[in-house]
C-alpha cells in the first residue's frame, strides 16, 4: 500500500508536467517515478526516525523529539530534491542538459525553490500519518483496557451482590428449620438434607455470569424442594419453559430471590392454598421470565435487598437493555416480568 501511494504520486506529478510543460506523457512518467522512488525511501527513514523519537505531547518535554522529526523532513527533502534534480538532469535531452549545466548552482536552487515546499510537505505527511497511526493503535490500545478494566469491575461488583443474596437466603433456610425443629423433627431433617442439595448445586454452578435457563432452574427447583418441606400441603408450583429456551443464558441466581420474595411475603403470610407460576416465554428479542403468586400482593412500591440487588445486576449486564416490572393487586398476587436480551 505504501508504494503503491507513492507511484500514484508519481502519476500525478507526470500529469501536471504533461499540463504545465506541454511534455509527452511517457517521457516524463519514468522520471517521476523514479523520483517517488526516492521521497518513498526518504519516506521510510522518516517512519524509523520517528519510532526511535515519537512525538507523544504537545508540551515542552517532546520538543526535542519535535526538533528532531520536523529537522529530519527538512533536511531529507533537501537531499530528495537534489537526487530529484540529478534524474531530471538524466531525462532531459542533451542540448537542454548542456545549458542547464552551464549554470548549475542557480537551476539547482531554481529548482529547490519551486519544489521544496511540495517536498517538505510529502515529507512532513509521511511523519504525520504514521504518528496519526501511533495515536490510533494507542487509543485502541486504551479503548482495549477500559472495557477489559469495565468488565472486572462488572464481574467483581456481580459477584459482591450474589455473596449477598447467599447469607439473606440461609438466614431465611436456616431461621425456618429452626422452627420446624421441636414441631416437626422429620420435616427439619428434610429441609437440612435440601439445602445440603442447594448448597452443592451452587458451588457447581459455573462461575460465569450467565448460565442456561435450565441450571437456572435446577438451583430454583432445590430451594423449592426447601420451601415445600416448610409448606406441606399448601404449595403448589407450576413450571412452563419451552424445550427451546431451556438452553437460553440467564443471570445466575435471577429467578431463585424472585421465587422467595413470592413465597415470603405473597404465599407465607396466607393459611390457605398457594400456587405459584414460573413462567419462560419468548418476545424478540427478549426473552421473558416470569414469576406469579397469588398471594397477599401490595400497594406501591416495597422492594427489598433482593429486587434491589437483582435490578443492579441486570443493569451492570445489559445496561438499558432489559426491563424488571411488578404488577401486584391486593388479596390477588403479585407478577414479576423480567426482560432481557435473547441470545
């Protein structure tokens, strides 16, 4: 790429000596060429003067370095220009050649001072363009970091808030078997050898931020098993998630603090019957989770650590991309819906 600019420079300065000196075209193109040739080498020494003294500020400290790169373009264009002079000399036709060289000294500096601001130019591009490409490659460079230094950050504060959904979730485990202890001996060993399950299903569980809906569910299915001791007969639980869906990544622990706000304070506080509905379904994009109760609902707003800590991670992993909403009615339950990206 970089000789093929410089033999489309030479094509352009062929031209303009074609228009402007009424010469053949094919007399002229070699020379020009060969001229090219010649600013293109410069051209490379420029490019490894500048790796051995990059310009990286404006301030004072790289004023040397400036000294050294603008000084090198300044004094490679003179050097280009006198070779340049010599192989114009080497085209030119005998009895022109013979005048020129009866006044050298003055065609030379003529000829200096009709091409040297174009030449300074070319040269002083060339130095542009490849510290245009240090400041590229270094922005990337930066770019590169902070979204790697964003994405740490995002996993160490996913990972604060799921250490607080485990020690909220075993008070609740462990606060009901300890009522269950004197009233139902059996039903508490139960629950102990449940959360045994829970507790091994979670350090299995993969240590990405996402896993599939259906290890998703494995981990809320052993907190149900806990919950159903402590319930008995008065819990009722109904699953609908397509086969297709089955392998869709969730928010690891997305579903099990939704499921035990609707057993606590929707289910829990009610003597009669509970049914609650976990629900899989997809909108495109999105794929929609939801978690219904029948149970005792509410007005406004209430949300505790775990509605609070489940829209915090979801707005670390999708930003606004994604949607939490909670209908409730009184006596009638409550219905998360959940929307994130399908993928």
């Amino acid at each position: 790429m970089y000789a093929g600019i410089w033999a489309l420079m030479g094509l352009y300065y062929a031209t303009w000596d074609v228009v402007a000196y009424r010469m053949p075209f094919l007399s002229v193109l070699p020379m020009n060429l060969l001229q090219n040739a010649v600013w293109a080498l410069e051209g490379l020494v420029i490019i490894r003067i500048a790796e051995r003294f990059p310009i990286t500020s404006f301030s004072r400290k790289s004023l040397p370095a400036w000294i050294i790169n603008l000084g090198a373009g300044f004094v490679l264009a003179c050097l280009g220009l006198a070779i340049a002079w010599v192989i114009s000399l080497a085209f030119q036709e005998p009895a022109m050649r013979a005048k020129t060289l009866q006044w050298p000294l003055a065609n030379l500096l003529r000829f200096f001072f009709t091409y040297l601001h174009s030449t300074l130019i070319l040269m002083w591009a060339v130095l542009g363009a490849y510290h245009g490409l240090l400041l590229y490659k270094g922005m990337k460079v930066r770019e590169l970091e902070a979204a790697q230094l964003e994405a740490s950050l995002t996993l160490a504060r996913n990972q604060m808030l799921l250490a607080q959904f485990q020690p909220h979730f075993l008070f609740n485990a462990l606060n009901s078997i300890s009522a269950l202890i004197h009233t139902d001996p059996l039903a508490a060993d139960r629950m102990v050898a449940r959360l045994g399950d829970l507790l091994r299903l979670n350090l299995d569980a993969e240590a990405s931020q996402e896993l599939p809906l259906e290890k998703e569910m494995a981990l809320v299915d052993a907190f149900l098993a806990i919950e159903k001791v402590r319930f008995q007969d008065r819990l009722e639980v109904e699953v609908d998630i397509p086969a297709d869906l089955a392998k869709a990544p969730v928010p690891k622990f997305l579903l099990q603090p939704l499921v035990e706000n609707a057993l606590k304070h929707g289910l829990a506080p009610r003597a009669r019957h509970g049914k609650l509905l976990i629900r899989a379904t997809r909108e495109v994009p999105w794929l929609v989770l939801e978690v219904q109760d029948n149970g005792a609902g509410f007005e406004g707003s209430r949300e505790g650590i775990g509605l609070r800590n489940t829209r915090a991670r979801l707005l670390m992993l999708y930003h606004e991309n994604h949607q939490l909403e909670i209908f409730s009615v009184p006596d009638k339950g409550t219905r998360v819906v959940v929307r994130i990206p399908l993928h």
